[in-house]
C-alpha cells in the first residue's frame, strides 16, 4: 500500500516538472493538427455543397423536361383534336 502511494507520488511530481516543458511542445504539435483538421473540413463542406447544388440543378432539368414533354402532348392533343 505505502508503495503505490509512493509510486503516485513520485509519477505525479515527475508529471509536475515536465509540464512546463512539455505543454509548449503539446500546443506546438497539436495547433497545426487542429487547423489542418478545420482546413479538411471546411474543404468537406465546399464539396458536399457543390455536390447539392449539382444535384439540384439536375433535378431541376429532370422537372423542367417533365413539364415540356407534357405541355407538348397538351399542345399536340389539342391541334390534332
């Protein structure tokens, strides 16, 4: 029992004397992660917009040869009585 409370006292204080050091060589490494990670998913989202739009657009042309197609057969029914 007295030795494990040793060894948490001895691993906390080593832990207390390499914070200084490695906490700006943590936010060092992990700040360019994060940007690259936010760049990766604003770069995801421009994408999956240009996807909708390219999909809405075809969408559209698939309504608007629908309505042609039928204005057109109204148009022949009604010149061919």
């Amino acid at each position: 029992m007295l030795q494990n409370n040793v060894e948490k006292i001895v691993a906390g204080l080593a832990l207390a004397v390499a914070a200084p050091v490695l906490l700006p060589v943590a936010k060092n490494v992990i700040q360019p992660l994060a940007v690259l990670g936010m760049k990766g998913a604003g770069n995801l989202i421009d994408r999956a917009k240009y996807a909708v739009q390219i999909a809405k657009e075809e969408v559209e042309d698939i309504i608007a040869e629908a309505q042609f197609e039928r204005m057109k057969r109204q148009i022949d029914r009604e010149i061919l009585g």
